[in-house]
C-alpha cells in the first residue's frame, strides 16, 4: 500500500481561518503543445496524464468551471477574478474557441474578470490578436533570451528553431497600439549553459515592459543540472546575481518581479510570488477535462501528487479548499520542514516553492532543492 504523501508538518491540519477563496482560475484550453520543450513539466514530465485529456476544453467544461467560478465567487463576495487561459500551447484552440470561452465566462460570473493568456507565441497572428484585443486578455510570452538560448531548448516538434516565429509575434504585438498595450512581457527558465548577460541583452532589445525568471522545475529525486566541481551548488544563485548586476545597472526600463519582490522583503514588505515568501496562494487550476487541481508544475513531480480526485461534474471549488495540497500553499511558514522554519533567512525566501522541495521519504517537508 503506497504511504500518504507528506503535505504538512505532523501535528498541522486544516485551519479555515487562514483559507482564502481562489482568485485566479487557470484554464487549461489546450492539452497538446506545437513546441518540444526540454525541460517541459508536462509534456517531459512523470504525469503523463495529458495524454488521455481531451485536446481542447469542450464548451460543456467551459460552461461549468464559469458556473462553479459564480458559484464561489457569490458565495464569497469577491468582485473581481483572474482567468488565465494555459496549456500546453492555449493559441491552439483558436480565435473561435478562445472567443467563446470569454463569452461563457463573462457571462456566467458576476464582477470583474480579467483574463490572461500565457503562451509560446508562434501562433500568434491578427485574427487571434482581433480576438484578445475584443476581450482585453493580457498576453504573456514564453522566449529563453536570443537565439542560441531560446534554441537550447524551445524547438518546434520537428527540432527546427522557434526563434523568428516568436520574434516576428513580438513585433506583430507591438504593431498596433491596442494590441500592444496587452503584452505584458516575458516568462523565462533559467539555463546555465546561457550567459547571463546574452540573456539580459537578447530579452531587453525586444523592448518588453517585464520579464519574469523561472528556476528549472526540479526537485530533490530530479535535481536540477549544476556544475558537479567547487562551488556548484551555488550555481543557480550565482546566475541570478549576475543578472541582477545588469539588471541594477539600468541600461533598460523593464521589470523583473522575481528580484522586485525579494527586495520588497528585504525592506519588510510582503511577496506577491508563491516562489517566494510564503504567500498565501489564491490560485487554482482547471484541466480541459474539468478535474480540479492545486497548481500545474506540481506534474513534474507525478501523477500521484496532482490527482486531488476532484472534477467539475462532482465537485465544487470549496472542496478543494479541504485538501492539503491547497492548505500546504496557504499556511505560509506552518507548511514548511524544521530546517527552514529555524532558518535566519527564512522570511526572505518563504521556503522556496512548494514542487522544488518534494523529495521521496519526506515529501514536500524539504528545504528547497535550490535552498
């Protein structure tokens, strides 16, 4: 018989006084990618479950995760949500299908609602663009940094450079006043085969407003890939702080919320990054065939640990206010192992992110694999 996992320290359990109802909905549109990412949680991943979801979310999901989404939010006055649109790759579903989602939505739930899309952006065009200026969805993009960085690792299926395709979606974004002011910037994963000030250059000169860091999705029994002589360990903390370098040189006007929030800790103000201080989440996630997970990179860990054994057709979003994996991502220091909640520096990282401490034998009880 398989052992329980371990979400929480032993001896801690449900507390509703600190739940805070969800916020932000992600919507997994899409269950298939046109990229062959390396270091894909999902698709290069142990949760392999994608496989038998369907492609694309149906209207009948759509229409009830917006019902289940009034449902919660009536229930606890919330008067404005965040609706992400994720995948695999969300552009795959079409204007069409990403047009009716928005109706469905907005229509079925009362207050504001802001939606997102993150995205690889090859597939980017002006009908699509048509579609998310229509419905004001803020657009993110996933880009590495120049070519030879992108390309290490961001590759179509056929092994053939995502690069210009991205570029050329860039400069299609910004062509046009009303489609540019709905990008907001970049998403990406560090890599320490990249130079760090290549990486720095190749995202700023795309004239981006933001760009977020993503440390590679690892834990301890899938560390990440670090230098094995000297000071490897460090590896990762050095990369960043040569980025910050640049950064805090101020050759570009552009936001980088993972350094921005750590300082804001640092002057004894609070972390709006899971990854980083402790945050009490308010995400949750919805899979194109409606099951009800706590948040998507927890899949490069395994099926065992993103199955909560909810879905849409049975359950509602207050119940998985109940499971652990939601309460281990909203108790903020009371989640976290003996090493870190005695750590001086704690209140600066908040334990690291929740998949990066998972290890087998204690569970997600584990300083983080980056600590």
């Amino acid at each position: 018989m398989a052992q329980p996992i371990k979400w929480l320290p032993s001896g801690i359990s449900r507390n509703t006084s600190i739940e805070r109802p969800f916020y932000t909905f992600l919507f997994k549109i899409a269950a298939r990618c046109n990229l062959d990412c390396t270091y894909c949680y999902v698709y290069s991943g142990p949760d392999q479950s994608w496989r038998k979801r369907p492609r694309f979310m149906s209207r009948e999901v759509a229409t009830q995760a917006a019902e289940a989404i009034a449902t919660h939010v009536s229930k606890h006055t919330i008067h404005s949500i965040a609706v992400v649109f994720h995948g695999g790759e969300p552009l795959l579903a079409g204007p069409d299908r990403i047009d009716e989602y928005c109706r469905i939505i907005r229509s079925a739930i009362p207050g504001e609602v802001e939606f997102g899309i993150q995205t690889n952006g090859t597939l980017l065009n002006e009908e699509m663009l048509g579609v998310l200026a229509k419905h004001a969805v803020s657009i993110g993009i996933s880009l590495d940094g120049d070519r030879l960085a992108n390309d290490l690792n961001r590759n179509f299926r056929n092994g053939k450079s995502s690069y210009d395709s991205v570029v050329r979606a860039v400069d299609l974004v910004k062509s046009r006043p009303d489609w540019a002011r709905l990008f907001g910037g970049f998403l990406a994963v560090v890599d320490l085969r990249n130079d760090p000030e290549a990486v720095y250059d190749g995202l700023t000169s795309l004239r981006a407003k933001s760009l977020d860091l993503l440390l590679p999705d690892s834990h301890h029994d899938a560390p990440p890939s670090r230098p094995n002589e000297g000071d490897g360990h460090v590896a990762y903390g050095r990369w960043l702080s040569r980025f910050f370098d640049l950064w805090m040189d101020g050759k570009h006007e552009i936001e980088i919320r993972y350094f921005e929030e750590i300082i804001a800790l640092l002057l004894g103000g609070f972390s709006s990054l899971e990854a980083i201080g402790a945050k009490s989440v308010d995400l949750i996630v919805i899979e194109s065939d409606g099951d009800i997970e706590a948040v998507d990179t927890l899949k490069m860990v395994g099926r065992h640990v993103t199955d909560l054994g909810f879905n849409l057709a049975k359950n509602s979003f207050d119940d998985a206010l109940a499971h652990p994996a939601l309460h281990s991502r909203m108790l903020g220091y009371d989640a976290l192992c003996d090493t870190c909640q005695t750590c001086p520096d704690l209140e600066y990282c908040g334990g690291g992110y929740l998949p990066h401490r998972y290890g087998r034998g204690n569970g997600f009880l584990n300083p983080s694999v980056y600590c």
